[in-house]
C-alpha cells in the first residue's frame, strides 16, 4: 500500500492551482519509509527507462537527502522541489546508497521528452494487443489509417473516461471514407495476472468508457508509456505504423484543453500524409 501511495505522490502536480500535464520529471517511483504521506525518509522503488534518473545513475533503494543543498524529508518535498524546476534544469542530488552519502547531477526531463526519445519517429513494433469488448485481437501496426492511443491506468486515472469520450466525439467529426481517425485505450490492467484475466476484469470498466479498450502484457505496457497513476499518454500513429507524436495529459490539469489541441492537430497532420 505505502509503495502504491509512494507511486502516487510521484506523480501528483507540485500546485493545487495551477496543475500541468507535462511538468519537469525525475523518473522514479518512490515511497515514505516512515509509511505515512509524508513520513520520510524517501526512497526509490523503480526507475523510469529513458529519464534524467536512469541517466544519472540512480538505484532502486536510494533514499533521498537533498536537492540543490535544500534537504528532503519526504517524496512530497521532493516532488515540490523537482516541479519548481524547468525541463532541461540540472539538479545536483544527494542520496544515501548503503549507509554512505552520494552526490549526483541531474538533468530533468518531461514526460513527453522521455517518450519522445523513446518512440516519436519510430516505427511501432508488432504489437497485439486483446479487445475487451470483444475478446478479439488488434494490432497497434495495423496500415492504412490514423490512431490515437491513449495509455492509462485505469485504476487510478480520475476523468480518464470523459477524455476518451472528448476526443472520440472530434475524431467521428474529422473521420470520412476517405480516412478515419481511430481511438482507443489501452491498459495492462493488474500486474501478476495474465492479460486473459485482465480482459475478463475490465469487462465492467470498457461498459463506460466510449472508445475500444486494449489490453497489454506488462512488459509491452512498460515499454511504450510511463508508469503513472493519473496522467493518459497519448501517441499518434501514422497510416504506416510510425508514432509521429506523444505526450501525456492530466484530465484535470489546466492545461488540458492545450493539451488536447495539440494531439488534434498531430492527428489532422498524420491523416493529411495518407493523402
């Protein structure tokens, strides 16, 4: 439980009045030893693949003393002190590896930066994925059209079901014969059960949701998102299975509505190539 509330912490926007999508990005997963909210000290769970984190060379059981001299006393100091930071900052951080102090530097990313790196300009690997609605398979390469895939955790992700639904209503008004721009969902669903299983849970949740929803395995899920707990990220993928955009959205972020124009207008600018 205190790892699932670590995880959530992480990825809580460092204001209250002015939330964003998109803010400045260590990439780990983290939790209070104390078992509280913030009852620190703070230590690192997981890594994010292709963070400034990883860059940096920093490890699962690191537990956090200080970012730039200001000291850490738990993940929701750390998390304020990341996101008062700039995309690209470097930040000088000092962690506690094996009972010894270790100073590393740091440089920040976003989320959209790290999926950037990882897959825009990439062409999709074979990805099959499971219907739920209908138990058929469906694969993310599939030619000839526009997709946008949303990836989420559908446990957690508050507001995700009204997202979808905005987004299917433009794209319904965009689509003709002559091109259509699909949307769909896709989830792991719950780690240690097979996707089969997580098919057959999910059952309840694709009733209120507006798009087709997709389940992965964890390892595919892990390789082409962000383990997050309340942001979707979204990717657009060419009529030739190549992603030509993504970026992660919070449904309740100020910046949602800006959010959203931008992967209308890489979605318009993906189906304009198949012309």
């Amino acid at each position: 439980m205190r790892r699932l509330l670590g995880l959530a912490l992480l990825f809580v926007a460092g204001s209250a009045s002015a939330k964003s999508s998109n803010p400045a990005f260590l990439g780990v997963g983290m939790h209070d030893l104390g078992g509280g909210a913030t009852s620190g000290p703070c230590e690192i769970d997981t890594i994010t693949k292709d963070s400034g984190a990883s860059a940096a060379g920093l490890r699962s059981g690191d537990t956090f003393v200080s970012v730039d001299g200001v000291a850490v006393p738990n993940c929701a100091e750390l998390i304020a002190q990341i996101q008062a930071h700039e995309s690209g900052d470097t930040v000088r951080i000092d962690v506690r590896r094996n009972a010894v102090q270790t100073t590393i530097t740091a440089k920040l990313n976003s989320r959209a930066d790290v999926l950037r790196q990882r897959i825009v300009g990439q062409q999709l690997p074979i990805t099959t994925l499971i219907r739920v609605d209908n138990q058929t398979t469906s694969d993310l390469t599939s030619r000839g059209k526009t997709t946008i895939v949303g990836w989420f955790d559908q446990r957690n992700c508050v507001g995700c079901d009204t997202v979808f639904g905005a987004i299917e209503q433009w794209s319904r008004s965009k689509s003709t014969r002559s091109g259509m721009i699909s949307v769909v969902g896709a989830t792991a669903g719950q780690r240690g059960r097979s996707v089969p299983e997580n098919v057959e849970l999910l059952k309840q949740y694709q009733r209120g949701l507006d798009v087709p929803l997709l389940v992965a395995d964890q390892e595919t899920f892990s390789d082409l998102t962000i383990t997050d707990t309340d942001r979707i990220h979204f990717m657009v993928i060419d009529c030739r299975g190549v992603v030509q955009y993504a970026a992660p959205l919070a449904p309740d972020a100020d910046d949602k509505t800006a959010v959203l124009d931008e992967l209308y207008a890489a979605a318009e600018q993906a189906q304009r190539r198949m012309k």
